[in-house]
C-alpha cells in the first residue's frame, strides 16, 4: 500500500511538471510555448511603456486587443510600482493585468522593468535612484556618473533580485493553475549608451583581469560552432589566464564583449534565482547594432546575435535573444535571429500596416514563436476601405469591391491577419520546422519566389499586380505582400495570404514546357475558414477566379485562406 501511494504522488507531480507552462523545442532553432498542456503560437503585441500603468488602461486596451484577434499581450512590469518604498511590496498593477487578460482571453509575456530600460535605470524606485552611493551608476571614460545603474555592483543585483523574486512568488501563488503569464522578459534592451564598456575603477580592474574560466571553457568546448565573429576576434596566439584585450584584441569591439559579460551574468542571477521559484521561460530583447553604428552609439553589450555565445555561456537560464526590429531590411533581421541556436520571437516592431506581411512570414518561414508589434494599442481594429485598399479577410473580392464604393470600413490589415493565423495556428504549429511549410515575403524590389514542395512542384508566388489590372498595379511602388503555403497531404495545400498569385508547374522540368513533361493541373480551390482546425468552404473557385485553373489569386487588400488540390498530366 505505501508504495502505491508513493507511485500515485510521483504521478501527480510529474502530471503537475507536465502542465506547466515550458518552452517546447522542435528542434535548436524551433520552438513554442505549451501553457495549459496546449502548444501556442504567440500572436501578440507589446504595450507602450506606460499603457499598463493604470486599471482603467489596461482594461480598455485589454478588450481592444481581444476584439483585433490577439492572444497574447507583453505588458510592462516596473519595480517604481511594484516597490515604491522599499522593502514594501505592491502586486496591485500586476493583478489588473492578470484579471483584465483572463477576462480577454489574453495569455501575458511580462516585461520586467527592473534595473534597466531602454539601457537606462528610468524604471527603477526614486529611493534607488537617489541612493547613489548604495547603488552606483556606470562611468563614462572621463569619470561622469550615468543614468545607467553599474551592472557590477552586488547591491544594485540584490535589490533587483529580491523585487524580481516577490513578483515570480506572487505568480506561482496566484497564476499557477490559470496559467496566464506564459514568459518574462528579464530586464529591457539593457546596453551601455555614449559608451561601449562601463569605465569605473571596478569595471576596469575587472576588464585588465584574466577572462574568467567559465568563459575560456565555453570558447574552447564550443569553438566550432561558435558565431563567426566571435571565433574571428579571438586571437590564437592568446595564452592562458589572458585579459580581455589579449583573449580579443584591444578596441572597442573587445570593450564591447566584456560589457555583454557583465550583463550577461548578471540577468543569469535574476533569472535563476525567479525560476527557482516558479519556472517559466525567460527571454531577453536587443536594441540592434543598425545603421553602421559603432558600440555605444547603439547600445553596448546587449544580447546581440553576434554576441550569442557569450549570453548562452553567461545566462544558461535565459531560453532566448528575442530581436526588436525597427529598422529597414525585416528578411535580414530575421534571418540573423533565427539561428541554429536561437528560436525567433519578435517581441517588438515598429507598429504599421506592413507588420499584417512580417508576421505571415515570421511564422510560416522562420517557423517563429511569436510577434508583437510595439504599442500595439495604438493600432485600429477597422480601417476605412477607401485608405487602407480593402483589407479584410471575411468579404469576398465582390463584397469588398462594394464596401469601398460604399465607404464601409473592414478589418484593419494586422487585425485581418491576425485572424487568419489564429483559425491556422494548430495546422502552422503541427508544420514548424518541416518542409510542409513555408512562406515568402515579396515587395517592391522581389516581386516573385518559389517554393518547392515535398510533391516535387514548383509554385511559383508572385505579386498579385503581376497581373497589371488591380488598382495600383501601374504604381512605381508596389506594397509588401506575404503568404504561407501549407501543405496537408499529396499534392494538397493552404495558401494563406494576402496578394498574391500563385502558379504550379513540374519542379523537375524546365519552366519553359517541352513535349513528355509532366504538366500540373488545379483540381480544386476553395475559399475556407478553419474552426476548430476543420475546414468549412466559404466560397468554390474553379472559375474566373482562378481564370479557369491556371492560377490561385488573392488580390492586394484582400486577407484570404485558399484550399487548392493540384494534379499532373501528360
């Protein structure tokens, strides 16, 4: 008897370990979140900094975000409000999210505001910031004290730590079984500004030391496959017990890499010390190193992709480098985020129209986590018809041809999207990381890509002014258009999007058809939605629509799930 009892505990705490919420890998570089036992795409947006900071704002922008489709929110957390006299704690701002997100049917990824925001300590409690001698700041190279709290000193970790810690104990109480804070985000965009390294005596004593060994292990445990410009800068002739400028070369590059150390280590003992209480997954987020900036002109030492390495060897206990995009070139930035290593989760971008493609993309191409424009609160559900060229999903071309000649207004482009990933979301989660999925993102200067199937097609995506009789098709500027293709069995596909034409055609003969070449046919297409993951047809296209079979079409503006099945003939 006292051994099936002891069998029934273990099963019910391994059954508690398997519900909570985790990270889940597909493999290095796919991953997704299972919270309440489901995998869950993270089809989102980030508040403004502020937008949280009120009951009465995240109420009203909590019901905003559930009515555009979202499921998940990033919302801000800032030790000024969570210990505005310190050692006294208020939780009182993070139960207004936690209810109001429950209510919304919104999963939460917290921001912990802690030490740093933006680089800066703008975000931490005004006795803090006023205790300078207690918690001192990091140093210019001329001795200037700056708003950026030291990221050495134990006292600025303990106090941040314990604040951290208060608010992980609060969620394993009041969270757990609802599960609706899913991840954390450990501090914001942390990085040294004017500056690439902290130069206070304590930093610089610690810079002219010998790399500490953690480090040196990692580097030559891992040094095949360790990024490219790390195993670049370390010098092969360095010898042990080497400082920093030795082990790296001497400039600010190098200066640059011991900041990240020293951040690093430290959001690991935050991170760490939060986990042991209650183990959700943990991100950090980079400000990027764009536009030929030197280090401290963007912010130094953050987790950078190029600097991947030094973060996996110092924070083990962060799951990933999340990337916040706000510069121009979105295949490069993503690209360079999804590695081998790193999962892709975008917890910002810039908030615009054009983030309806960047997220179809992020998801079906870099099989992403999540994505989540900034400020998302700021963005309509309706947008009129006659500004924003008929974007919504749920009218047919005819009916949106109406509602623009009318003025009626329609699902605003994100919002369209959005709801076209959340009815695909368990058919793109079964598909991550497989070549069942893929999508392509064209715009002005790429108009057309090819996917080439399992089956051996070859669809060929090009943009739907291709076709030169829409409106705007005679435009010198062509707007960006994305879609995912799915593939659901032989010769059986999704194509989810908005405008595009899609072409098919033997992935083994020449494009230009020669006599015995297998020629590929259209079977089947039909406009659908998907509830529950079960397809229902809204609309059968097999004729002008699709101009007879030689093509699959959804036009600019309009946000659609086509169901195609293709066959091939001789």
């Amino acid at each position: 008897m006292k051994r099936l009892i002891i069998l029934f505990i273990a099963n019910i705490f391994s059954l508690l370990a398997s519900a909570q919420t985790r990270l889940e890998l597909r493999d290095n570089s796919t991953a997704r979140i299972v919270a309440n036992g489901k995998p869950m795409l993270m089809i989102g947006g980030e508040l403004g900094n502020s937008s949280a900071s009120t009951p009465e704002d995240v109420k009203r922008t909590f019901a905003h975000l559930h009515k555009m489709g979202l499921n998940t929110v990033l919302a801000p957390v800032s030790w000024e409000l969570i210990e505005p006299e310190e050692g006294q704690f208020d939780m009182s701002s993070l139960d207004v999210i936690l209810t109001e997100a429950r209510r919304n049917e919104l999963k939460v990824v917290l921001l912990w505001f802690g030490a740093w925001k933006n680089s800066m300590s703008c975000y931490t409690p005004e006795w803090f910031k006023r205790d300078t001698k207690r918690f001192p700041r990091a140093h210019t190279l001329d001795g200037r004290p700056v708003e950026e709290a030291s990221s050495l000193s134990k006292n600025v970790l303990e106090a941040d730590k314990r604040a951290f810690c208060h608010i992980m104990e609060h969620l394993r109480t009041n969270d757990a079984e609802e599960q609706t804070v899913i991840m954390i985000q450990v501090e914001n965009e942390i990085g040294m500004i004017d500056v690439p390294r902290d130069y206070s005596d304590d930093a610089t004593k610690l810079y002219q030391s010998a790399v500490p060994q953690q480090l040196t292990d990692y580097l030559k445990k891992n040094q095949k496959s360790l990024h490219p410009y790390l195993k670049e800068k370390l010098l092969p002739q360095a010898k042990a017990n080497a400082n920093w400028a030795q082990l790296f070369g001497d400039d600010i590059y190098t200066e640059e890499i011991f900041q990240t150390w020293t951040y690093a280590t430290y959001v690991e003992q935050i991170a760490k010390a939060g986990r042991a209480i209650y183990n959700l997954p943990m991100y950090v987020n980079v400000a990027l190193n764009s536009r030929d900036r030197k280090p401290g002109q963007y912010p130094s030492g953050g987790p950078l992709a190029h600097l991947i390495d030094l973060w996996h060897c110092g924070a083990p206990s962060i799951d990933v480098l999340g990337v916040d995009i706000y510069d121009k070139g979105i295949k490069s930035w993503l690209s360079k985020y999804h590695l081998s290593n790193n999962p892709l989760f975008v917890p910002e971008i810039r908030l615009e129209d054009k983030d309806a493609m960047y997220a179809l993309f992020a998801f079906g191409h870099h099989g992403a986590m999540g994505f989540c424009p900034f400020s998302i609160e700021d963005y309509p559900l309706y947008a009129d018809v006659k500004s924003n060229d008929m974007s919504g999903m749920d009218l047919s071309q005819d009916d949106q041809l109406n509602a623009f000649s009318s003025g009626a207004s329609t699902l605003s482009p994100l919002a369209a999207s959005y709801q076209l990933l959340r009815q695909a979301e368990p058919l793109i989660l079964d598909r991550q990381g497989t070549s069942d999925m893929d999508a392509v993102l064209l715009d002005n200067e790429q108009r057309e890509a090819e996917i080439i199937t399992p089956d051996g097609i070859r669809l060929t995506i090009k943009h739907s002014y291709s076709l030169g009789w829409e409106p705007g098709a005679k435009n010198a500027e062509w707007p960006e258009v994305a879609c995912i293709i799915l593939r659901l069995g032989k010769e059986d596909y999704l194509a989810i999007g908005s405008g595009v034409v899609i072409t098919y055609t033997d992935a083994k003969a020449d494009k230009t058809w020669k006599k015995g070449d297998t020629r590929i046919g259209l079977a089947k297409c039909e406009s659908v939605s998907i509830i529950d993951g079960k397809m229902h047809i809204k609309r059968h296209l097999n004729g002008d629509q699709t101009h007879q079979g030689r093509h699959i079409r959804i036009l600019v503006g309009q946000f659609d799930i086509q169901h195609f099945r293709l066959y091939n003939y001789k």
